[in-house]
C-alpha cells in the first residue's frame, strides 16, 4: 500500500491550492461567489445577524450545518450597552482576518512557511459625521492602520513581499475601494 504525503505550508495543502488555481483557470465562471448575511434589530443599538449559506464554486454550498451568530451592539458612550463589539469594530476583524488569510495563503503558495502573524488595527472615526452633525466629516473612518508581526525564517524583503500579498484582500479592497450598495424595501 503506497501512502502519499502532502506538502502542508502554513496550514494549507500545497498540492489543493495549485489543483485549485489549475480548476479556476480551466472554469472562470466557478469563482463566482455570492457571501449573505441576515440581521435582526433587537433594540437600541443591539441587532442580531446570522450567517449560514453562501453560493460558490458553482452551487449552494451545504458544508454548515449551523448559523454563525454575532451580536452588534454600542458601548455606553455610544448609547449603547456593550451587547458586542460594533458594526465598525467588525470591519475592522474583518480586514484583519482577511489581509491574515491572504498574506498566509499567498506564502503558502510560493513556499514560504510562517511560524505566526499578528496584527493590530486602529482606525480614526468621527461621530459628527454619522450624527449629521458637520457635513464635512466622513460618516465612516477617515483612516485605518494595520501592524503586522510576522514571525518565521523570513528575511526582511520577503516579510514586505507578505505585506503587499495583503493588498489581494478581498476585505481590504472593498474598504479600500468602497463597493456600490443599493438598497431596497419589502
């Protein structure tokens, strides 16, 4: 009986990432993926939103068999009572979980192992705006930094070379770039 051994970097299975990047060149129109999320106000600033399915690769995905839940709330200052981390602290694990993932699949795939990531993210916001208070301030942040610690045998030139991967993130271009959003009423 022959076993055969996959090469694993950085918790990703070289031989899957390079099968995958041969089956999305082969078929384009797989990687399109539409990501839902549904919400529910509770009160105040406190609002539940649950996420279950997502299409992609060409189909209904079925892998979870149950809902990821998160709370959104305020902190007090904000008129709230600290039911979660608010929707602005969100985007701000969402850029840091995503420019984490890319960077690491990245490297994974050009064979850079990495011992650890870590980051710290600030981002500055002005209420004025979002209160309608002073039309000159932006309603969202006015700016975002990130710091990575990268930790691994990695020379300084490929630690930048990680950081720039991040720039491949999808969360990081919506923020980057804004998205278009429309809305609508039942």
């Amino acid at each position: 009986m022959e076993t055969t051994v996959q090469k694993t970097i950085n918790g990703f299975k070289l031989e899957e990432i390079q099968e995958t990047v041969r089956v999305l060149q082969q078929n384009p129109e797989i990687a399109q993926f539409k990501f839902r999320a549904k919400n529910k106000w509770i009160q105040g600033g406190h609002n539940r939103s649950t996420i279950t399915g997502f299409y992609g690769g060409g189909k209904e995905d079925d892998s979870r068999t149950q809902p990821f839940v998160f709370d959104n709330g305020e902190p007090p200052i904000l008129l709230g009572n600290n039911e979660g981390a608010n929707p602005v602290e969100f985007i701000l694990h969402g850029l840091a979980g995503c420019t984490t993932t890319t960077m690491a699949l990245h490297a994974a795939a050009r064979g850079m192992a990495i011992d650890s990531i870590e980051s710290e993210l600030e981002g500055d916001l002005d209420v004025m705006g979002f209160l309608g208070l002073n039309e000159n301030v932006r309603n969202g942040y006015q700016e975002i930094r990130i710091n990575f610690k990268i930790e691994g045998d990695l020379t300084d030139d490929q630690k930048e070379e990680l950081i720039s991967y991040a720039k491949n993130s999808p969360v990081y271009d919506v923020v980057s770039n804004g998205v278009p959003v429309k809305f609508s009423v039942k």
